[in-house]
C-alpha cells in the first residue's frame, strides 16, 4: 500500500528521538499516440469528434501501463495547461452519481465559483479553451472564458467517467442495488467493471487522447475545464501514474491545476512538471477527501522567502532570517491554519524554517484565547534534523545560474548523487512524520512540517509511492502550503489534497501564465 507507516511510536519513545529537538520560542515560558482529429465549426462552439473507442480497454484485456507511461510526443514550445473542475452541480449538491450524465447543472454556489475563477485567472493570457461539452463544465468554461474572443473548443473525451448503471443514482441506492459491485467501486476501481466496461481504464485511455490533442494545438497556454474524474486522470498520465492513483489527486469544484510542458533539446517526449495541484477559490484545508472524512492530516508549509532569495534563482536553502515578504507570507499561511486544531508543528532547524514554525504556533495558541474565559493551548514544537536539505544542496558542484536554466524544473539540474542524498534523507523524515501523526491518541490529529521546498518534494514523492527521478515533476513555491490527507490512518494511503496552494499569499502569488519565448523555459 501507498504510504505505508512504521509501527506506532508511542510519544514518550519519540521525544528521544536524536532526530527531534524540542524547542520554544521565549514568550512561552513552558518548555500510445491517439488517432488524428477533426474539428467542426459551429456559430461560437468548435467540437472535436470523439475517436473510436478502444474495444480492449473496454474489455479489460490491456494493462493500463500502455498509456500511463507510454511517451508524448515532441512539442516544439514550451506550453502550460491549466484544468479547472466545474463549479458545484445540482446532482453534486445532492450527492447522486454524475457520471457522464448531463441532467445536473451549476447551483447558484457553482455559478459563484466560476466567477471567483474567473476573477482569478481574469489577467491570464490563454491562447484556447478546451471544455467537456456537460452542461455544467461548458458553463463553468463559459463564465470563466467571459469576453475573450476565440471559441471555446468542446471535446467529448472531456467528458465525465462514463458509469453506465451508476448513474443518476444516490449513494445509498447504489449499494442497495448493486451490492458487492458497488463496494468494488468504492475500495478498489481501477479493476471495477459494470456492464461489460472498466470504467476507470477507459477514462485513462481517453485522458491520453485528450493530451495528444492538447499538444498538437499550436497554442503556448491552454484552459481546459472538465470534470472530477477525468481531471484526475489528466493530471496521472501527464507525470505517468496508472489507474491505481485514481482518488489519490483531489480535484475540488473549481479546483485548478497547472502543468508545465517544456521540449527537450534532444527532442523525445517533453519534461514535464506539475505545477500545482487543486488550487481552490476556498480554504484547501476544509471538507472532505475524495468525499471520505480525514482524521489524520500532514500540511506542508515552505518556509517564507529569506534574506537573499530570489525568484529568478532557485530557493535558497533557508539558513538566513526571513525578509519582510517572508514574514507577511508566514502570517498570512498561519492564519489559513486557523481552520485547523493543530497538534504539532515539526520544522527543519535552518533559521527561515523555525521563524515561520513559530509564527504558525503563536498564532495557533492565540487563537484559543480570544474569549474572556481564556485557556491558552500548548502546540508543541520540535525540529527534525532530516527535514534540512541545505547541506545537501551546497555540496552540488553547480552554480544556481546553471541549475535553474538547464530544464522545466531546477531540480533535475542536480547531480544524481545530490538527488540521491536528498530522497534516501527525505524518506527516513517522512517514516518520522508518519510516527509522529500516529503517536497522539485524539481521534483527530495534524501535523505541519514546515521546510524548504525541496524537502517537501520529496516527501510527496514518498508519500505516492514513487522514486527519486520523480521529484523534478513537482514545483513548489516559497510559502506555498501541501495538504495530505490520510482516511483510513497513517498505515493507509495518503490522499493529496493540494500541492503549492499559493492563493491565501494574494491572488496566485506566482502568476498562472506568463509570457515566453521559444527558448525560454516555465
């Protein structure tokens, strides 16, 4: 299983630890390719006709690894995509299965949640919209595309897993007629088949075709608006992950993820990077996980920007105060917080990372002492030494110029013995992390583990069960906030919830698009 945890350590062991040092601060006093197009033009709306369908894939004959793996082809630009989930549905507000059904249409809600997008993204220079043709996807894409220009481009793949008998129906109603079958659907989808079709295998074969359409556009910045479902499987096969990933990549109404595809220069299939995941016009760390409740949760916190950062560069590795943008994003991230009763916060020990702990702390104490009957709440603090990356990172024999210039991503730029370093350390944090959110007895229990960007890389490429050479498919920035979710414990798999959620920093903090040259890399 993914994530899987060490034996429960009780927290007196843990608080022995060599690898935790308990401090506080001083004002406490306690211690394969799809087949080619066609487009049709009608008035506003182009449509792409829909290939034919794998009969295989249908019948479950082929392993999924034939495309979740299987290479892009060239680009000769760099390109980003941007997918947003639709707005809340009438069906999703009453918890029926959609599906591929098109009954159910925006609430007043959704409606609201397509204009917060489309505020958001309001500056944003797309070149293409690409939309599901469901009703409630085609005007979530209509509110949020507005007064730009050029059509809206409808593509059946875009569509809905396709669940057949499912839908239309309540939960309830669908494990009291289907039983087993529903159960299979619940705990284990990739293999679950009714009426002949293994859903989830052919929204990721469809998910494959949708990116060879999105690739072979001659646009630089793509909007697609979809669907749950198949905004997760758009999202898996861009970096390679099969059906088993499924529920895994939360996608909230509205929710946007970003993707970066840079060409190589040797040609072949195009680096790839995931830019953030599930960014929402609400708090990411309220609500559900794929529609189960959490009652163990990890939140990432990056370190706020330090003296002598700079974006342009790649971060440095935190052993500087923060600066003044630093601070203001350490705040801003503790008050995000406040939705959450946290049980303790675990930093790495280089200075920037301890600075922004202990924000969070203070204001996590403050909290419960705002009424006149005041008991002030104890948030325990510890520093974990895996968590400081800095080391590693100065040992690299290249300059940041040359990192940060040689791909998508700066850290594929790294020698591979740095990168070694750094996710054989990485994996011993995240078994301590695991330990740690499994050692309170409270049914409830988060941990924040507060950072460098680097460090938070691959302790998500831990947590999906992944290698080192993955960690250049994740980009986070300086303050940005990672939420995993754990809804059967910590021995269970973790679902994220967000990755590099930047909004409560003032608007995206780090523009959705941007203008570039041919040459120039996201």
């Amino acid at each position: 299983m993914l994530c899987t945890a060490p034996p429960p350590l009780h927290l007196s062991i843990l608080r022995k630890n060599p690898k935790f040092f308990h401090t506080r601060a001083t004002h406490h006093n306690r211690p394969s390719t799809a087949p080619p197009f066609t487009v049709r033009s009608s008035s506003s709306v182009k449509e792409i006709e829909k290939p034919i369908e794998n009969q295989a894939v249908r019948e479950g004959d082929l392993s999924s690894s034939l495309w979740d793996s299987a290479p892009f082809l060239p680009i000769r630009a760099a390109k980003r995509v941007v997918l947003v989930r639709h707005g809340q549905s009438t069906w999703n507000e009453e918890g029926r299965i959609q599906g591929s059904s098109d009954f159910s249409v925006l609430t007043a809600k959704g409606e609201s949640q397509a204009e917060t997008s489309r505020i958001m993204l309001i500056d944003d220079a797309f070149d293409v919209c690409f939309s599901s043709p469901l009703i409630r996807s085609k005007r979530t894409a209509e509110i949020i595309w507005s007064a730009r220009k050029e059509d809206i481009i409808t593509d059946s793949d875009l569509r809905e897993i396709d669940l057949y008998s499912f839908q239309g129906l309540l939960k309830h109603e669908g494990k009291a007629k289907f039983g087993s079958a529903f159960h299979q659907w619940q705990m284990d989808a990739p293999n679950f088949n009714i009426d002949g079709h293994y859903p989830v295998r052919e929204l990721w074969a469809r998910a494959r075709s949708c990116w060879t359409k999105i690739l072979t556009h001659e646009s630089r910045s793509v909007l697609v608006v979809a669907h749950n479902a198949v905004n997760q499987a758009l999202v898996a096969t861009a970096i390679g992950l099969g059906t088993e990933y499924f529920r895994i990549l939360l996608q909230s109404n509205c929710g946007v993820s970003v993707l970066d595809f840079t060409p190589r220069i040797e040609g072949g299939s195009p680096y790839i990077c995931l830019n953030r995941l599930n960014q929402t016009p609400n708090s990411p760390v309220a609500g559900s996980s794929a529609g189960r409740k959490a009652s163990k949760r990890m939140v990432l916190v990056c370190h706020g920007s330090s003296q002598g950062s700079s974006e342009a560069k790649i971060p440095c590795t935190g052993d500087t105060p923060m600066n003044m943008l630093g601070i203001i994003q350490s705040q801003k991230t503790a008050e995000l917080l406040l939705d959450l009763k946290v049980s303790a916060i675990v930093s790495s020990p280089k200075v920037a990372s301890v600075e922004t702990a202990n924000v969070i702390s203070q204001v996590q104490e403050a909290a419960d002492c705002l009424g006149a009957d005041c008991v002030p709440r104890y948030v325990e603090l510890k520093q974990m030494q895996d968590l400081d990356v800095g080391n590693i990172l100065q040992q690299s024999k290249k300059d940041a110029s040359e990192v940060s210039s040689l791909q998508s991503n700066w850290l594929n730029g790294y020698e591979a013995e740095v990168k070694t370093a750094i996710w054989v350390q990485l994996g011993q944090a995240w078994k301590s992390l695991l330990e740690e959110l499994s050692s309170e007895s409270e049914a409830e229990n988060i941990v924040v583990a507060v950072g460098h960007p680097v460090a938070h890389i691959a302790l998500m490429g831990h947590c999906l069960n992944l290698t080192k050479e993955w960690m250049g498919t994740f980009h986070l920035d300086a303050g940005s906030i990672s939420v995993i979710d754990f809804p059967d414990g910590p021995a269970g798999r973790g679902v994220i919830r967000c990755i590099n959620f930047t909004a409560h920093l003032g608007r995206w903090s780090i523009p959705i698009t941007r203008s570039v040259t041919d040459d120039e890399a996201f």
